[in-house]
C-alpha cells in the first residue's frame, strides 16, 4: 500500500521572505531553511555565500560534499541514493531530511513532504541526507544529562 504524502505548502512568513528578496528558483534555499528548521533569510545567505546567484540554482548536493555534510551547524548524513519518494517515506517515517530530485531539492519532515510544489508518490529521489542533531544541542544536552 502506497503512503499517503501529505504536502505543506509555504508558510507566509516564507512567502513574504521570497517576495522581499523578489526570488525564484530557489528551491535549494526552501528545501535548507525547512530540513535544518531556520529561517528562510539564513538559508539564503549561506546559499549566497557558497555560490548561489540571486534567481538561481545551486546543486545542493555538491555543496553538502564540499562542506564536508556540515551545513549551517548541522550534520548532514547520506541515507539513500535512489528510489521513489513513497519508498523513501516507507523507511524514514520520521526525522527531518533534505532531499533531491532531478532539477530540485525539498524536505520531508516527519514524513511530510515540505515544498513548493506537489510531488508524485513515484517521483525518482536521487540522493536523500538526514539532519542530525546541531553540535550546539548535543553540547547542551550533554550538560543537562
């Protein structure tokens, strides 16, 4: 039986960030700001800072290896290479992971899908990397354990 995937669309905070900073094709810094759970602004000067020209693309697999999978002071952790997305949301149920497809990048958050647009159950995922925990909570909860 094929999950149910459930879509969010944007939040109107987020759809006032994107109309401030006049955006399109960023799907990258959407997909950055709802995986690693910051804000859109954040997402886009990192982005900017590596590379990503305004209303522009940027392949955000290439910049997860570059950055050796610490993005934004948190650690990102390849868990799947291939396989549709109904798939994907059959064996990671829950957790936050930042996922690419041909030509665009969103989150899966609990095991809904966090875009702009709908995906297809069957939609192909290239390369899928789960949010570990930040190093600043790690820290924090060692102190309070």
């Amino acid at each position: 039986m094929e999950p149910i995937t459930v879509f969010i669309p944007m939040t109107p905070a987020c759809e006032v960030m994107r109309a401030t900073y006049n955006e399109s094709r960023d799907c990258a810094v959407l997909a950055l700001s709802n995986a690693l759970d910051v804000a859109y602004c954040r997402a886009h000067a990192f982005l900017a800072n590596n590379g990503r020209k305004p209303k522009h693309g940027i392949h955000v697999g290439e910049l997860i290896t570059r950055k050796r999978g610490i993005i934004l002071g948190h650690k990102l952790q390849l868990v799947k290479r291939s396989g549709s997305l109904a798939k994907f949301l059959r064996e990671f149920p829950s957790g936050r992971y930042l996922i690419t497809v041909r030509h665009h990048a969103f989150a899966v958050v609990d095991g809904m899908v966090h875009d702009m647009q709908r995906q297809s159950p069957r939609r192909h995922i290239r390369k899928a990397w789960r949010v570990l925990a930040s190093p600043a909570a790690i820290s924090i909860e060692q102190y309070i354990q």
